[in-house]
C-alpha cells in the first residue's frame, strides 16, 4: 500500500540512491544507480547535457568537498527498492545518475556488493571517460559487465567546445588512448557512447567535415565493443544544441557501419529496446519515487508512466500536484514535453 507522508516542505529530501527503473532504447529496463547524488557533479559541462549546466565542475575525485555515497548507503536503499519491484522485470543495473560516476573511489566496492543482491543482472555504468587515465578508476570499472564510455569528439578544438572539461590539461589524445587502455583490461563489454549534435548558428557539430573525420578516426582507432550513436533528444544544458537531421544520422551511421560492421552499430531511432513491462508488487510513495526520477532525467509522461508502472492518467496527476507546489518544471524539446525536477533556486 502506497504511504503519502511524503513531506514536500523540506528543501533536502532523503534522496534515494537508486531510482526507475527507467525505459531505456539501449539497455532496457534499467534499474539506476546514483553514486555521486544531487547536486549535478561532474568533469565535464557537456552543451547537450539533459540535466543542465554542471554545478560541482571537478578534474579529480580528490576535489569532491561531500562525502561520497557509500556501499552499505546504496546496499540500504536497493533492498527498500526490492522490497516492492518485481526484479524479474528488470534487465539490467546501471550506474549513471546526477553526474560523473567513476569520481566515487568506492565504485568498485559498491559494484560488488550490488552484484551480490541483484540475482544475476549485468551491470552497466554510464561514464564520460574523463578518469580512465587513472590506474585506480579502471581498476572499478573492470567490475562491470558493460561500460558505455562517452566520446563526442575526435580532436582537442571540438572536445573542448562540446564536452567542456575542468580540466584544461586534459586532451582528446589521452582520452582516447585510456579507452584502449581500458578496452584491454576490461573483461566486460565496452561500448563508446557518441552524442551526434549540432547548433542552431551552425558552429558547433561533430557531424561535418574534418571534425566528423576526425570522430570517425578516433572511433577506428579504439575498436569498441560496440558504438551507440545518440542524439541531444532531451531538452539540453544550452538551448541552440540541436539533433541532426535524420538524413544526417543515417550517412553517420553507413560510415560507421563499413568501418566497424553493422553488427557493431545501436543507432537512436533505429534500435529500441524499450516496450516491455516494468512490474511493481507495491509503492512506497509514488510522489517521492516521481521526485527521485526526475532528479536523475526529464522525462515525458510515457517515461513516468512505464518506469512507475503506473497509466497515464495518474502520471499526469501526480505531476499536477507536484506542478502545483512548484516542484517540478516543464520544456518542450523536438515537440515533446518533458518534465523535470525544479531545484530551490529556480522557484
């Protein structure tokens, strides 16, 4: 039976680590996992990002002033999670969330203690391969049945100006050379994970000339496991950010495709694997569960309706009284409405 003593007055919510399951078009139902929590953390400041402009910009784990969640943290909040979900409707756990996940040192414990408890699923995280060049990341990375490493660009002018990083020493060389790395030492799958963008103005994109040549260079070289190819669907951190043209997609994915086989190749709008059931036996606080959700990803009602197992219609209400206690803002992007999460300083 859902409890609603869920308390929307306090500003600092006992925010759960884990949250969705949400649909996913290339992992599936995909229970996450938030190892770095709100306010958004990160090494980068990507111009497409779906959760706004990053508020904690670090190079290193080492500059991280909160302590980082811990094992025994997301341990406490998976078996509240389990208590309620059907884990026969999930496919796979994913450690993704409010930022850049491998800035957590104790990734890798936490990895081993979820894989204890999650009866067999594989484990996903979603990583901007910033850190691979260090010993200590890698290291927590090779816990997990798939890595989906980003990489948006194949020379240091078009990172810079897309990926934006803290670190200014950092360059595309080493990031591409650390994925190699990576590659040889990771006994799971590694898949590169590349936004195709471009901009309103027109100066900034991956998708033309030697900026594209040098992406597609740079995707050869490393030979991954497998190349997602994604586009900024959601509303983006800066509003000129926009998708490519289908037509743009396409010609992407044909080069790819006879550079690296087709077999190799997951494109958005082509591949899907959302569609199946997300069961619940029970809700806790559908509210809160709502809250935790959005904090993590804007979503449209479809997204609410299949990560919460519940229909449209009550989506649509708990959103209205969330709407109405200011919590939660809307924006529509390539004609969809979403919905996300709005912090203190926005209302």
């Amino acid at each position: 039976m859902e409890r609603n003593s869920f308390c929307f007055r306090r500003e600092r919510i006992d925010l759960s680590t884990v949250y969705g399951p949400v649909p996913s078009w290339r992992l599936g139902r995909s229970l996450g996992i938030d190892v770095v929590l709100p306010p958004k953390k990160c090494t980068f400041n990507c111009m497409y990002c779906q959760l706004g402009k990053t508020r904690v910009h670090v190079s290193a784990p080492e500059m991280l002033t909160e302590t980082p969640v811990n094992a025994d943290q997301v341990v406490n909040d998976l078996d509240n999670v389990l208590e309620h979900l059907n884990l026969n409707t999930i496919d796979i756990v994913t450690f993704s969330g409010t930022g850049e996940p491998t800035l957590n040192l104790m990734l890798g414990d936490t990895a081993r203690k979820v894989e204890k408890k999650v009866g067999g699923l594989p484990l996903a995280i979603l990583t901007n391969s910033s850190l691979f060049h260090r010993e200590d990341v890698r290291r927590n990375l090779a816990l997990f049945d798939v890595i989906v490493a980003k990489l948006d660009a194949g020379d240091n002018e078009t990172f810079r100006a897309i990926n934006r990083p803290a670190d200014e020493r950092l360059n595309i060389e080493t990031i591409i050379d650390s994925i190699k790395k990576l590659r040889k030492e990771a006994k799971g799958v590694v898949a590169l994970e590349v936004m195709l963008l471009h901009s309103k103005s027109g100066h900034i994109s991956n998708i033309e000339g030697r900026c594209f040549q040098n992406l597609l260079d740079a995707i050869v070289e490393i030979s991954p496991d497998q190349v997602q190819l994604e586009v900024p669907c959601r509303p983006p951190s800066e509003s000129y950010v926009k998708p490519p043209p289908r037509r743009k997609i396409k010609l992407v994915a044909n080069e790819l495709s006879k550079a690296l086989g087709e077999d190799k190749l997951w494109v958005y709008g082509l591949h899907d694997k959302r569609g199946r059931s997300i069961a619940w036996l029970s809700h806790e606080n559908l509210e809160k569960e709502l809250v935790e959700l959005l904090k993590r990803r804007p979503c449209c009602i479809h997204d609410i309706s299949a990560s919460l197992g519940i229909t449209p219609l009550m989506a649509r209400r708990l959103l209205k009284r969330l709407r109405e206690m200011h919590f939660v803002a809307t924006e529509t992007s390539e004609g969809e409405r979403y919905y996300s999460y709005k912090n203190a300083a926005s209302r």
